[in-house]
C-alpha cells in the first residue's frame, strides 16, 4: 500500500476552508488519491471479530452482552483507538497493527503494509494474539465468526458519524444497522499497480475473481435480524441490499478504474457531513466515554440532505442546507463513506471475503497474493473466473452449493496454490481448494444442496 486513507473511525481535521475549483480538479484529485501508482510490491490486511463480555452462554458464542465501551478502553490502553478512548496515544501493537473499532462493538486489527503474505501473517498473528490478551484482561472475548447469530443489532459507538449512517440506511432497510453491528470482514489490500494499464487488469481482476472467492471463503449462513432467505454468506447479503449507487458500481465495465471511480465517487448520495462543531481527529465532541458508552455532542447531527451527491454539493445545490462549499478534506471524508467490494484507498482494498474461522484467516490473504503476483497470473486468474463475472448475488445466495461456482472457486484456489509465495501457503490453498471440491465451508460445513 503506497498511501492508505483515514480510517472511517477518524474524522480526521477540520473541513477544509479552500474550495475545490471545479468537478474537473475533484475528478483529477480523486483519481490521484485513490489511485497511488507504483511497482505492486506490497500487501495488508485486516482482520475483524465480534465481541462479547462475560461468561460464555449455551446458547450461543455471541450469546452475551456486547463490551461496555470504558472496558474496551481500559484493556486496551495506549492502543486504544480514540474513537473510544478520546485521549489515546493509540499506538500501534507491537507488529504493526492498528486497533480500531466498528458501531457494534466488533473490533479490527488493520495491518502494516509489508513486502510479503508470509511477514504480514506471521505479524498479523502476533498482534491478534496480544489482542486477545489485552481483551481478556477485561473478560471480553473475541469471537471468529462473519455474523452475529444470536443477538440483535446494536450500536454502541455514538459517534455523529454512525449516527448519520444509521439514519440514512434505516430508511431502505434492515441491512444498514445489521451490516453495521452484527458482521465481520477479513479485507485484503494490494497495490494498484505501476501505470494505468496495470491498473486496469487488476482491477478487473480483483473483481472478476470476486465471486469465486466471496463463494470459496462464504461462512455466514445465520445472521440474527435478518429477513428470511437461505444466504451462504449473510454478511455480503447485508452489503449487496444496502444501498446500491454506495456499495454496487458497474466496476467490472470500467476499461479505466481511475477515471470512471472518480465519476462514480462524485455522483454517489453524501451520506454525512462534518459540522465544525462535531467530532475531530477520532475522538468524541462535547462527550466522554461513560457508563460504557460515548457520550453524545450537542454539535453532531452530521445527517446529509436527502438523495443529494457530492457533485450537488460541489456545484452549489446545497448553498442553503450546508453553508458553504466542500473542501479537498470535505472530499478525503466523502471517499471513506463508499462501499463498493473494492475500493481505491490509493491501494485496491479487497472487501468481499468474510470473516474466517481464526486458524485459516490467512488463506484469502495467500489467495490474493498469489493470484496477483504476476501479470500473467493476473491474467490466467481473470480468464479462468471470467464466467462467473457479476455474479455476487448468486455467489452470496448460493456459494459452493453452485456447481459452477464450486468448479470456478476449487480451481482459482488450485491455481493459486499453484503460484504461492511459500511452500507452506501452496498447502494451505491446496486444502482449500480440495475442501471447495468437497462443498465445504471454511468451518467444516456441507454447503447447501448442489444445483
């Protein structure tokens, strides 16, 4: 990753005064932020977890309350993130790894780039491990699983910012506030590659392969709340109905990402906007972390006008509603609120992949690497995974109950078992593949009935 934007958590500061000049200037910076280009040379990754406090229940792993947020804090101390801890020296853990965490309490573990898979897990896993000590010092648990199958959603982050987002996606449905509280993600981030033809093909690649391995790495078939449907992965379920002009761009018929991604960025709906008065650089305004939640702001209704875009904003639509014009941050913080199953954050950032059980977390991570470790193999992968392109809703429904998309997923792992950086990953994909071939989820599971 050459540059990596804010983390959504991290309001980052003050809006900018300067005024962008026009649609033009806002197209030409979002293609250059998003889009950092260079040699594709490394790779990181983050890893999320559901959480719960207290005893373990027979009911179910996340059958317990959900952390209190000064507890939280408290095990995590100077890598506390200040979304919850507002003065945090939030360091990163000793590998590397930043702690930030979700509206629902899920916690995230967001990698150090490093030159190879092998470094990035074999740290990844240092930093989880401690992690785990941290949090159990405060009897909180993590727990390895895509979505939560025992309690409702609830947000325990009072932060304007998810305050905004949940308003905004309560008026489509449920899957907002699910998405949101109650699921998981492992996310993998590449480089974009070293000139705008580079570029292209991983990008394309990146999504052509995307239902295989959504389908290859699927284990989320329970998600409490949700509306009834067999689903192989719930959690992509949730993205897929959200909001899609924010989470579904035609990017597979992009022949240029960075030209067409900053098109489509302008003309996504504002899903909030910072006032002067809310939160900054990650911490709480007017607010203090007690009783194991924020505190609310008097300041921090950051909702956005309805249905309106960014490029509405930039041209003067909302003089009346906002006050004013955006600036470059107004367009930084703009950029973290797209959720597309890729998204250019200077480096291509790998969204569709639940989260896996905690002992094959690094198989998607070796995955990725291989099958885009080379042009060719980028090539070969895209040709190979090329039938099942668009087919997210299909590759979520139905995952290795698909025959096709059993087929497809088996033989994207096999050939990147075939390219694998170490000896040790070209087993750990070999397993995966034949566990595909078998119609088996990441946790041992048969899948649904084959087509």
């Amino acid at each position: 990753m050459a540059v990596t934007l804010e983390h959504p958590e991290s309001t980052g500061s003050a809006p900018a005064s300067e005024e962008l000049s026009s649609r033009a200037a806002a197209e030409a910076y979002v293609g250059g932020v998003c889009f950092k280009l260079g040699p594709p040379t490394l790779i990181g990754a983050e890893l999320e977890w559901l959480t719960v406090q207290g005893e373990c229940s027979a009911s179910g792993p996340t059958a317990a309350p959900r952390p209190r947020l000064a507890a939280l804090a408290a095990a995590l101390g100077p890598y506390a993130p200040r979304s919850i801890a507002p003065d945090s020296t939030a360091l990163p853990l000793p590998g590397g790894s930043r702690v930030t965490m979700e509206p629902g309490g899920q916690i995230e573990l967001s990698s150090a780039p490093f030159a190879t898979a092998a470094e990035l897990c074999e740290r990844l896993s240092e930093d989880a491990g401690l992690l785990t000590e941290l949090l159990g010092s405060r009897s909180i648990r993590v727990i390895s699983a895509s979505a939560d199958a025992d309690r409702h959603p609830e947000r325990v982050l009072r932060l304007p910012r998810y305050r905004a987002m949940e308003q905004c996606f309560g008026g489509i449905g449920p899957f907002g506030k699910l998405m949101m509280c109650n699921t998981a993600a492992t996310q993998v981030s590449v480089d974009a590659g070293a000139d705008a033809a580079q570029v292209a093909a991983r990008w394309t690649a990146t999504h052509v392969i995307g239902p295989a391995l959504l389908a290859a790495f699927a284990c989320s078939p329970v998600l409490r709340g949700a509306p009834a449907g067999a689903w192989a992965s719930q959690r992509m379920r949730t993205w897929l109905r959200l909001d899609n002009s924010r989470a579904r761009p035609p990017a597979e018929d992009w022949s240029d990402p960075i030209a067409s991604y900053a098109r489509w960025a302008l003309d996504v709906p504002l899903l909030c906007v910072r006032r002067p008065d809310g939160s900054a650089n990650g911490s709480v305004a007017n607010g203090s972390v007690a009783n194991g939640s924020v505190a609310n702001g008097s300041g921090d209704n950051w909702s956005a006008p309805p249905c309106a875009t960014f490029a509405d904003w930039l041209g003067g639509a909302l003089d009346d509603e906002i006050g004013r014009r955006p600036g470059l941050a107004d367009l930084d913080y703009h950029l973290t609120t797209l959720f597309p199953p890729v998204r250019a954050s200077g480096h291509l950032e790998i969204r569709y992949i639940d989260a896996q059980p905690e002992d094959v977390w690094a198989v998607p991570v070796h995955a990725v690497d291989a099958l885009l470790s080379t042009p060719e193999i980028v090539a070969e992968a895209t040709a190979l995974a090329a039938p099942l392109t668009g087919r997210w809703l299909d590759a979520a429904r139905q995952g290795l109950a698909d025959s096709q998309i059993r087929e497809i997923a088996a033989d994207i792992l096999a050939l990147a078992a075939a390219h694998a950086a170490t000896p040790a990953a070209a087993t750990q994909l070999e397993t995966a593949a034949r566990r595909c071939r078998a119609s088996l989820t990441p946790s041992g599971e048969r899948a649904g009935a084959s087509s």
